[in-house]
C-alpha cells in the first residue's frame, strides 16, 4: 500500500525519450536517477537521487518523486513564491492545509539540518487522514530571489529512514542561481546527447506505414533500417534499407548538421532541430532514446 498525501489518483503519460534541456520542467516527462531538473526561470537546478524517478504530473504543481526499488513511499515538492526560510518555518508552526478534512502539521521542533535548511517529522490531521499508519518527514531550502521549496517525504515505517536519507540527498543536491532567461541550448552538447542514442521516425504516405530508425553509436559507427530514403530525403537512390557508417556532428546551440559517411555511397548531412524539446529532421519529428544496437 502506497502513503499518499492526496487522496486521487496521479494518472501520469509519459513517454520514454532521451532528456533535452529546457526552460521548464515538462509535465509527464519522466527524470530518472541522475537525471539533472532545471527551472531557468527561478534559477534551481537538482538531481534526481540514484533509486528515484521524478515527474511532474499533467495539470499539477507538485513535483513527485518515486522509489524505483522495494521501497515505499513518495516524496513530494512545491515551490512557495514571496517566501524566505523565515517564513517557511512561521507556516509549518500554523500548519498547512492540504486539501478539504486534510491538514499537515509538524511533529516535534523544527531543527536546522544544516546552514539555509529546516527540518521536522510531520503528521496528518482532519476528517480524510483516516489515522494513517505512515511517517512523513518534510524539510525546506530557500532561494535568495525570495522562494523555498518544500520537500516531503512520506513513508512506511521499515522505508522510512531510507526514504529519509533521499530526500535529504535531494535538498543538498538542490542549488540556486540567478534567474535567467537564456535558451537552454546555448553551447549544448549535441555529440554528447546523440551519441548511444537511436532516431525513430512513424508515419503514414499514402497507405504504407513509413519507420526509419537510425542507430548512432558512441565510437562513431552508426547503423540505419530505413523503408524508403526518410532521413535521408531529398538525396539519390540508394540509402533505402540496412547501411553501415561513420557519423559526426557540429553543434550550433539548438540546430545540429549530422554528416553521414558510407563506405559505397556518397555521404550525406542533416540538419537537426530541437523545438519545444522535440527533435525535427526536415520538418518531421524524430524520436530519440536509447540504442539497443549500440550496446
């Protein structure tokens, strides 16, 4: 049995593709263990703790963290705007209201984990907490731009200080910079973000089903499947089918041009965009995860 702190269900839609940077965290993209989260916006950066995939469901403000392993519990965080570490700490003393008959409330002192982060074990209070056998532990770390971000941890009893210890990884992870509004694809890496990585293209023309798929390994090789020229559009005959390579890429922030090299044909480059972190080669959208042909 999960310890939920909301009582509905987060139904979340995911898709499983290779991490672009972006100004926002995305709603329903899925952050894995190692995994860097970053907000521009307000200047936070973290990273996920090892045994703990992160989403922000759709139609939410609470970021959820939660145990890839036997562990059970969750761990929830919010951004409180217009609020210092002060003030953080006058709102746990009140209490905090979570939902209609459902009130969060500290139990025991309020102690400094360490310089700029509170701490202190919590309990559920009103009509819905339905006298809930699981612990909750929360703590709170302050930006200078003037929010806190709340963590909390809810657990069972045997998970509980496991779960604890990754939460506190998570705060201590969690820094702040000055806020910005610069593309978050100055100076990336593209090289990096493709190598290991496969290109797969779906759709329809006409009644045939087109599938390109494009597998760029990391010591340059690539391997490609292609049922008609896809990628590879607007060339000469040829590149249809199974093909063997060298690839490499120069980066210029958001676009990339991707050089393909064969041993019987002429070699050829794409250009690559990221738009709204997507990926589109000529106008049509690519998916990128990781290759298992690579491995």
């Amino acid at each position: 049995m999960k310890y939920w702190i909301f009582s509905a269900a987060i139904l979340l839609s995911l898709e499983c593709q290779a991490q672009l940077p972006s100004n926002r965290i995305k709603p329903g993209t899925m952050y894995h263990a190692g995994d860097t989260v970053r907000s521009p916006r307000l200047g936070l950066v973290t990273v996920i703790p090892d045994g703990w995939e992160g989403v922000l469901p759709r139609d939410t403000e609470v970021f959820l963290l939660m145990p890839s392993d036997n562990l059970i519990g969750e761990i929830y965080v919010v951004v409180n705007e217009k609020l210092d570490l002060k003030g953080q700490e006058a709102r746990w003393r009140s209490g905090m209201d979570l939902s209609t008959g459902l009130r969060l409330v500290t139990d025991g002192e309020i102690r400094r984990r360490s310089a700029g982060v509170i701490s202190a074990e919590a309990k559920l209070q009103g009509a819905k907490s339905n006298n809930s056998q699981g612990k909750i532990y929360i703590e709170a770390k302050c930006s200078p731009e003037g929010f806190c971000v709340s963590y909390i941890a809810t657990a069972d009893p045997l998970s509980f200080e496991n779960v604890k210890k990754s939460l506190q990884s998570f705060v201590d992870n969690t820094s702040f910079n000055a806020p910005s509004n610069q593309s978050p694809y100055a100076n990336f890496n593209w090289q990096k973000f493709l190598s290991g990585k496969i290109l797969l293209a779906f759709g329809h023309e006409g009644t045939s089903k087109r599938e390109d798929e494009v597998n760029l390994c990391p010591d340059g090789s690539f391997q490609s499947n292609l049922t008609r020229t896809g990628i590879f559009k607007d060339t000469a005959k040829g590149y249809q089918g199974k093909k063997r390579g060298k690839w490499s890429v120069v980066s210029n922030n958001e676009k990339a041009t991707v050089t393909f090299t064969f041993a019987k044909f002429p070699p050829v480059e794409i250009e690559m965009e990221a738009k709204d972190e997507e990926i589109y080669v000529k106008g049509n959208r690519y998916f990128v995860g990781d290759s298992e042909v690579c491995r």
